[in-house]
C-alpha cells in the first residue's frame, strides 16, 4: 500500500518517527483519497502518533528546514506546518469521550486503535505505517477498503454513538456520500434519521460549511434530497422544506417546487461553479409557498414571489450565518430579477425592457441569464427548445443594446451635483426628480447615454420645475 508514500516527505518522517522510536501512521482522507485514486485538492495530510504529535511535529519541521513554521494548537492537541503544496498536521493518539449537550470530547491519550475507533467513518480510519520496520502496511480494522471498492458510507462503531456524540457527522456523510458518489449504509442512514434533532447543538457556522461543499459537488440535489429524507433539511433549513409537495384541487395541481429548485440547481451547477450563482438558483422560488393561491379560472398562482423572495434573502442568510456583503446582494438581485428574462422571452422584446435589465442587472446580466435558462425544466421538449430560443434572442438583443447604449453599471451622464451647480440649489427632492427624468429618457430610448443629450435635458426639465438659471448665464453658455 506505500503506493501512497511515494513523495520524500514520508521519507523523512519516517525518518523522525523511527529515531524518535515512536509509532505513527498517516491516516484519513489523504489515504482515502489516494486509494479512490482521486487528487486530494487541498494536499492535506493527517499524521496520527502514539505519544507527542505536537513533537514530532517540530522535529520533523527542523529536519525539512529550520525556516520552516509550525502551529500549535494545544487545547486540541496537535500541530501543523506546511512544506511544498501539503499541509500536514500531526496529532497524538486519543480516545475521546462526549456529554449530551456539546460536540466537543473530553480527550485522553490512546492507541493507534482508539483513535480509529473514533474516526466518522470506516474510509476514513485507513492508516498506513510511517516506522521503517513496517513502512506502508495497511491498517484497516473496519473493513473501509471493502466500503471503499463498494462504494458506501459506514460508521466504524455503532452510527447512533457515533451522531449522537457529534451531530456534524451526519451532515459529513451526505457530504461525502455525494462528493465521492457513494450511498450511505441503510444501518447507518437510519441512525441518522433517529438523531436528526441533535444537530442543533452545532454551530451555524459548522453546518453552512457543510452545506457549501454539498453545494459545490457536481449532483448538488442529491445531497439535498438526502438531507430532505433524513430529517436534517427540516432542523436546519426549513424555508427549502417548506416548498416541498404538491396541491391539488379541481384535477389542477401545481409543481413540486423542492424538486424543481433542485433541479435549477443541478442545471446551473453543470455550467458554473460559482457557488453564489447556485446559492441563487436554490433560492429562486423560495417565496413561492408564502404567494401561492388558487383560483378556479386560472390554476395556481405565486404571483410577487420573486420580490418576496428577494426579502427574504438576507434574513435566510443573517439566519445560516452565510456573508452579509456582496455575495448576499448578489444571490438577492439574482431572485429579485430571475423573472424579467423569462418575461422577455415570452412577449416581443423591445428596446426599452432590455435596457431596463442591463441597467437592474449590470455586470450579473450573464449569470441572470444563465439561472434563466436553468429555470426552464419542462419535460416537454417542444416548449423547452421554444423558451431556450427566445433566450437566445433575449441575449442577441442585449448584446446589441449594451454594444449601443452602454447601461452595464449604468452611471448617469449628469451627477446630481452638476445640477446643484448648475441651478444653484441644494440637494434634495427635486435633484432626484430630474436624475430620474434623464435615466428613464435613457432607459426609454427618448435620449442617448450620452453628457449632452442628458445636460439638455437636465435644463429642460429645470425649467418645468421652476428653476432659474443663475444670473449672467445663459442657456447656450450652460450647453
């Protein structure tokens, strides 16, 4: 198995645990990883050790280089440096021992046994022997090479001990369960499903973490989906929940929008792995079971929903401790507007409402379009092939008009405080009252987005509101 100790570095410390005459082991992900054959990306290694890991740790550094940094966490026990691309953090053996209010062990010095016996799972409690007299020999006392060939999620002690004691480890196993395509063991998905409630001892931080690595992988919907069955998705993240289902009344029912937002998901998630855009896509229709109604006419309704939804962006993500900046007033934007292409693509587009959305959606006009498009998830082909075409003018349209009009990240031609100078006022109601004027001539087509047209407008609406040029100056020497 030392096909995975193939770089210097187990070398040397093998090295540093041999002259030290200690055991240790690499284990966890950097051997599940290297045995699926799949590239660790972030070149972790955890190195395990019966005895001092924060150590052997500092030996090991000094005999890489004396240059070389090491990091101690000694409340936790271990140590870490970087050398090349890996990060290789060491800690001692430990058994591990919880109370029912806290994720957080109790930790006391252990074998190379205890500490497997206190990995997630069974894939992740492979080790490999760094000591010279058995360097790459295969420790796996769980049998994770068998789940690893079979392709399955497994605790190594009994699952219910093994949630209870950290809840975040639930999450781990859809998480890994979808990074790696696996399945989870029945034993151990239902252990999940008895102790979904646990995890409200976990940190909100903890869970989004969790959250954005499913998102990240390449089905998305399937770790959802799990989360859904488990009991999890209700704990924590019950707005998504809630659009699960579907009404009917009168032989007329309407979609299930869970599904449906997963499925914009996945269809964004093959073309972009900008996690913000799939944040967007989640919560597209996340105000859809607040807006719905029915009517016997028409069917069902979630008229508004878009502007609820994009209400409800920032508290969804105030309340998963997601990012208050940017990111947040971007995924907002995206659901407040995810509608207007779609409008567009229905009726006859003209110039005015896309010059509106260039001027809504600036530089995201891209990415508006792309969650547009992924929106559109009839199983009927004809009508699918028929919308995605109107896409296809809408986006023909928008290039011709950002090419003529530049409105991306519209800036008005005439700032308001050319107005206050010019008509000698102070700000206020009326200053904005002639910036909207000039933006939505613009916006129109009535003006081009140009200083001239917009000033000559500026003095024209001055004059309609009253204002006076100030003395000595006349109309020409103001163009």
């Amino acid at each position: 198995m030392n096909i995975c100790l193939n770089d210097n570095i187990f070398n040397i410390l093998s090295d540093v645990v041999t002259s030290e005459n200690v055991r240790a082991w690499v284990i966890g992900g950097y051997v599940r990883d290297c045995l699926l054959g799949r590239e660790h990306p972030d070149k972790d290694i955890d190195i395990v050790v019966v005895g001092n890991g924060i150590d052997i740790a500092r030996k090991s550094a000094k005999k890489i280089s004396p240059h070389i940094k090491v990091a101690v966490y000694r409340n936790f026990g271990t140590a870490m440096f970087r050398y090349g691309d890996y990060e290789i953090e060491f800690v001692g053996a430990r058994k591990e021992s919880y109370s029912t209010d806290s994720r957080k062990p109790s930790v006391a010095a252990g074998t190379l046994d205890d500490d497997q016996k206190r990995r997630d799972f069974t894939i992740n409690a492979l080790a490999i022997s760094l000591n010279r007299d058995t360097f790459g020999e295969f420790m796996d006392p769980f049998d994770g090479m068998k789940d690893l060939r079979e392709g399955v999620i497994r605790t190594p002690m009994d699952p219910d001990i093994t949630f209870s004691d950290d809840p975040l480890r639930m999450m781990r196993a859809i998480r890994f369960a979808v990074q790696l395509n696996f399945k989870i063991n029945e034993i151990t998905f239902l252990a999940i499903a008895r102790n979904a409630g646990r995890i409200k001892i976990v940190s909100q931080e903890r869970i989004v973490a969790e959250l954005n690595k499913i998102m990240m992988c390449s089905h998305p919907s399937h770790g959802f989906i799990m989360l859904e069955k488990s009991g999890l998705l209700g704990h924590i993240f019950p707005e998504l929940e809630n659009l699960k289902g579907v009404e009917k009344k009168d032989g007329k029912a309407h979609k299930d929008n869970f599904l449906h937002s997963l499925k914009v998901l996945d269809n964004v998630s093959r073309k972009s792995d900008n996690l913000w855009l799939r944040w967007a896509a989640l919560l597209h229709d996340i105000a859809k079971p607040v807006t719905k109604k029915y009517d016997p006419q028409t069917g069902w309704s979630f008229h508004g929903h878009e502007f609820l939804g994009g209400k409800m962006v920032p508290d969804i993500f105030r309340k998963m401790k997601l990012p208050m900046n940017d990111k947040m007033k971007y995924v907002k934007k995206l659901v407040d507007l995810h509608l207007r292409p779609i409008v567009l693509s229905q009726d006859t587009v003209t110039d005015s409402a896309v010059r509106r959305l260039l001027f809504e959606a600036g530089d995201d006009i891209d990415d508006l379009m792309m969650l547009c498009e992924a929106d559109i998830t009839s199983k009927n082909e004809a009508t699918k092939a028929r919308h995605l075409e109107n896409f296809r003018l809408v986006r023909k349209k928008l290039r011709e008009i950002e090419e003529k009009d530049a409105l991306r990240n519209f800036q008005p031609p005439v700032t308001g405080e050319e107005i206050i100078a010019t008509f000698g006022i102070k700000p206020g109601r009326v200053v904005g009252q002639i910036k909207n004027a000039i933006r939505e001539a613009i916006l129109e087509g009535i003006i081009p987005n140009e200083h001239e047209a917009a000033r000559s407008l500026m003095i024209e609406k001055g004059r309609e509101l009253g204002l006076a040029l100030p003395d000595g100056l006349t109309e020409t020497q103001v163009e």
